[in-house]
C-alpha cells in the first residue's frame, strides 16, 4: 500500500511516498481501506521530532481517517464489513489502509460525505474530553478558546455554542474575527491588535470566563488567570507558545482556580471507546441535523501531505486540512 513516511525529522519535505504491507489488524481492530485522512498538529510535531507514537502505534502519521471497514475484528460491535466509518487512530493514517480498534470507529453523520467525516475524529474527541470532561463546562458556563479559526478551535465554537454556552475566541486576523464569529462566538478577538485580558474582562463585566481552552500556553497561562472567574479552568491542550510558564499561585489558592490539561494520544482504547459513545450520543445528532458542521479549509492528494504540513505551519487554515486517498 501507498504511505506517506517521515524519512527523517524536518520541514515538510521529509515527508515522502513510501510502501508498507497492509497491516494487520489484532483482536479488536478493523481495517480500513482509507477514503481521506485529516492533517493535525500532532502530525507536525511528530514529523519535527517532538511527538513520539506510543509503543505499539505505527510510525506512520495520521491520527483520523474515515473510509470502509474491509476486514478486523467486528463480532460484539456495531460494525460489519463494508460499513463507512469515521476513526480516531493513535498512528497510520497517512495511508491507503489503516487499522482502528473498533471502539474508536463512529458511523458517518447522516448528510456528511466521507471527506467532511476525515476532520472529525481527532477534534471532537479532543474537544469533548478536555473542554466537557475535563473542564467541565457546564450550564450558563463562558468558554474562551485560543486559537479559533484552528480545527480545534471551530469544532470548540460551534460544539460549545450549540449546547448553550456563549464563546470568545482569539485568533490572529480580522478575517478570523468574522469567520470565528460567524460560527458562534460572541466576540473574536484579534490578539495581534487587542489585549484579550481586557478585551474579556470589558466583555464580562469583569467577572471573567469559566473554562479556558488553550493550545498556546507559555506566558499565556499567567494572562489566562486573569481572564478567569473565581472557580474558573484552564485546560492545556499544546505548547505552541512554549512549555514554561509563570503565574501568581495564591491567586488560584484564593480564587479556587484550576490549571490542567492532557494529551489524547496515549490513551487507553477504553477511555478513547467512552468519548466515542458520548460523541455519538450527543454530538452527531447535532451534526446530522446540520446545527454543527465540520469546517473544511481545504482538500489535497495523499501525496501532498507536504503541503498540507507546510499550510499548516504557515496558519493558513481556518478549519480542517484533508488528504483524500
């Protein structure tokens, strides 16, 4: 099968056309014969040096697919063979087959084609563990999402804004503004030419944000606590802006403030299984209704993964980057 491999940590051009035996898939496991495969972050760190698959994952990237189920392990599951599904994949996407364990493949919402499926897995798993599970956002609870216009950011947006939160978003253009903002957000906020502590504290009357979702960190968390509200949580997802950080402790002793985060990939298959349960329960519905949509940037050919990388890197996008196979 064609792959795309990292031949050596680098630029995007050290992503190159490989072949590889189709792999086999174990005890609780499909394969997946790829129709399209997303481009996210973690592909970029891992093609830099800096993301290690776990043990056991396949060194090449991809961390989303979607496409048909041809064989595996379907006995106990929903699935059959010649099911279309979506999967999130701790490695191998980059190729014309991949392996998912069952537990983490999700039929495609009904009105979506399987290139729009590609760009779900990995956001919405994300953002549902982070934002819903983990920072238990809530009720009339605020949410301010960093990086907005990002596959993870718009997924955050119109996911929290469909179910009665409202949202601030910081992104890095006037043309990000609009766009964050036409999918929900109350207020973009364009970080390059306003202070988002006081673009939010003005925007809450000073009281703050409940939940903060951020993929920046570094000095970001210090500012981060000052946007929030007494019992507020930041939830660090990435370190685009570095991994040290500095803030006031006693100000989260006296306000009861949290500062957590996680990384989705080394999970076991079970907890990845549960957030694909609660997914389908209460996120699809809102997909196959079309309230939420996946936000498609744009498409490209297996081949160009490299471009795909470098657009990325550039922050180009607002929305997913899809590889069709």
């Amino acid at each position: 099968m064609r792959v795309i491999e990292i031949k050596e940590p680098g630029a995007p051009e050290v992503l190159v056309v490989g072949e590889r035996p189709e792999p086999k898939p174990a005890p609780g496991e499909v394969l997946i014969k790829v129709a399209a495969a997303g481009i996210n972050r973690p592909d970029v760190f891992q093609r830099l040096g800096n993301y290690a698959p776990p043990p056991g994952a396949s060194d090449i990237p991809g961390l989303e697919v979607s496409g048909e189920i041809v064989g595996g392990d379907v006995a106990g599951s929903a699935f059959k063979v010649g099911d279309q599904v979506c999967a999130l994949v701790a490695g191998g996407g980059y190729a014309q087959y991949c392996v998912a364990p069952v537990a983490q493949c999700m039929p495609i919402p009904a009105g979506l084609s399987l290139i729009q499926a590609a760009g779900l897995p990995e956001t919405y798993f994300t953002v549902w563990s982070n934002v819903f599970d983990r920072g238990a956002l809530s009720g009339e609870e605020t949410l301010l999402v960093h990086g907005g216009a990002s596959g993870i950011g718009t997924t955050a947006i119109q996911l929290a804004t469909a179910l009665g939160h409202r949202v601030f978003a910081t992104v890095g253009s006037d043309e990000r503004v609009k766009a964050v903002e036409a999918l929900g957000a109350v207020k973009g906020i364009n970080y390059k030419t306003q202070d988002f502590v006081e673009e939010i504290k003005a925007l809450t009357d000073n009281r703050g944000v409940d939940v903060i979702l951020d993929m920046v960190a570094g000095d970001y968390i210090g500012r981060d606590i000052k946007c929030l509200a007494d019992d507020g949580r930041i939830v660090i997802i990435a370190t685009l802006g570095g991994t040290k950080s500095s803030f006031n402790a006693s100000e989260l002793m006296r306000r009861r403030l949290t500062v957590t985060g996680s990384t989705l990939r080394p999970r076991p298959v079970a907890f990845k299984g549960d957030i694909a349960q609660k997914l389908q329960s209460k996120v699809w519905p809102l997909l196959s209704s079309g309230k939420i949509k996946p936000i498609i940037y744009a498409t490209m050919s297996l081949e160009e993964a490299a471009k795909g990388h470098a657009m990325m890197e550039a922050g180009e996008q607002i929305g997913k980057i899809i590889m069709t196979v």
